[in-house]
C-alpha cells in the first residue's frame, strides 16, 4: 500500500510546482548554483534545471510523464555528448532494469546519472526533507498532525476542557481566554515540532514566541506593583498585597468601584 506521501507524489499533476520542488530538492542536497530554466513555463530545450555538482555542470530532466521510458530518450537524445551529471526526476517508480538501461546510456554521452524516481522521492520527502514536503504536498508528520488536531478542537470548542490557572493575575483577568489556551497548548511541544505543522505552523510558533513575551511582562508588571503596594499601606505580609493587587487589575480592566462592591467579597 503506497504511503500518504507516495499517494501525493503519483497524483501530482502541477509541472511547474514539480520543477521548483526538484529544485528545492536539488539546494537541500548540497548541490550548488540550482536555476530553474523556465519557471514561467516555455521551451527549456531538454533542460529543466541546470546545477552544478562541486566543479561539474548539472542538468535535470523533471517530469510527470509516465512514460518515463519515452520522456527520458527524448530529453537525453536533445543533448550533445559532455560530461557533468544528469539528474532524472519523476513521480513513477524506475524499475531496476530502465535504471541500468538510462545509467549506460546517460555514460555514453559522457554523464553520470541521478535518478530521484517516487520512491527516493518518498524517502527523502518523509526523512530529511519534512519541509519541502509540507510546503509542496501539504503533508505533515505524526506531532504535527497532533497539534493541528489539538489546535482546531481548541478553536472550535473553546470551553470544552478547563486549563490550568494562569500564573499571572493580568492572565485570569483577560477577556479572552483563547490566547493564553493556545499558548499552554503549544508550551508542550518544541518549536520545530510546531512549525512543521503546514500552512499555520509558522503562525502558530509566532503565537508562542508573542505570548511568552506577554507572559513575562505581565509578571514584571506584577512583581514591581506587588512592590510599590508594599511601600504604600500600612500591612507588612506579602499575602495581604496580593489583594490590593487582584483590585488593581480588575479597576485596570475597566471595572468600577461600584462594581467590584457588588461582587460581595470577592477579594478575600
């Protein structure tokens, strides 16, 4: 049974997007001086993608033919004999004999051959090359999947699960509880794991970095009124000062005198 990977890259139907992911593919691997030939689409005269492997000229056949056995003697028969390195890439498996067949016949031109057929496609795409898989076949790993689960379950039911108090009094008091969910959902995993996640992975691992930062001012702003309630009445336990601070950040938060009267004993 082919993988959801493998699935992807049979039905991929896009040339031009299959030319800039053999190219992404292609500057991931080391080779050097990647320039696709004709990214807006015309005639690039059996060249798809020229590179450069160390001192040796590249060039890269990139189709979705089926018919690999055809494409590949009509690109390599548009080429004069040279020397450098030929880099087939396609979304079909090369059977083991077309391998040898296209090997021997890219050498008696003068090239070496490098075939990036489905499956070392698939192997690489599902290994080293998570990133150009998300951004060409909209894929994502097992964690990335999880957190996108996880994350559209928050967005939709927001008030389905009860989260942690938040350590700061600014947080518990915020209008919009969301936030500060999403962050204590990401906080749990690495931020690479999160931006793996596709098209939102990168907003998301923002969405942390932003309310961290909010989180830490939040208690700065905290720890030094604690500071200046202490210097200002006349109670000399930390404890009691917590609860002139709960009434400054509600009367921040817009609530009036009155209101906060009404609430009974609500400080205490």
């Amino acid at each position: 049974m082919l993988s959801h990977t493998a699935q992807s890259l049979e039905k991929f139907d896009n040339q031009h997007d299959f030319e800039r992911m053999a190219a992404d593919t292609l500057n991931a691997l080391g080779y050097e001086a990647v320039q696709p030939m004709a990214p807006a689409g015309g005639s690039d005269r059996g060249t798809d993608i020229a590179f450069h492997e160390g001192d040796s000229p590249g060039i890269a056949f990139v189709t979705l033919d089926k018919n690999i056995r055809r494409k590949f003697t009509e690109d390599l028969a548009k080429h004069k004999a040279g020397e450098g390195v030929i880099a087939l890439f396609c979304n079909v498996n090369v059977t083991p004999k077309n391998k040898i067949e296209f090997t021997k016949e890219a050498i008696k031109k003068g090239y070496r051959l490098e075939i990036f057929d489905l499956e070392r496609l698939r192997s690489l795409l599902d290994s080293s090359l998570k990133e150009i898989r998300r951004r060409y076949l909209h894929i994502d790993d097992e964690i990335a999947t999880k957190i996108r689960s996880q994350v559209k379950r928050l967005l939709r039911f927001p008030e389905a699960t009860t989260a942690e108090d938040p350590p700061t009094l600014i947080e518990a008091h915020l209008a919009n509880a969301l936030p500060r969910r999403l962050f204590d959902l990401l906080i749990g995993y690495d931020e690479q794991q999160i931006k793996e996640v596709s098209e939102i992975g990168e907003l998301l691992r923002e969405h942390l970095v932003r309310y961290l930062e909010f989180r830490r001012n939040a208690r700065q702003i905290e720890e030094d009124l604690m500071l200046r309630i202490g210097q200002s009445v006349g109670v000399s336990f930390p404890a009691a000062w917590r609860i002139f601070l709960r009434y400054l950040v509600i009367r921040f938060g817009g609530a009036t005198k009155e209101q906060i009267i009404s609430w009974g004993n609500y400080l205490n």
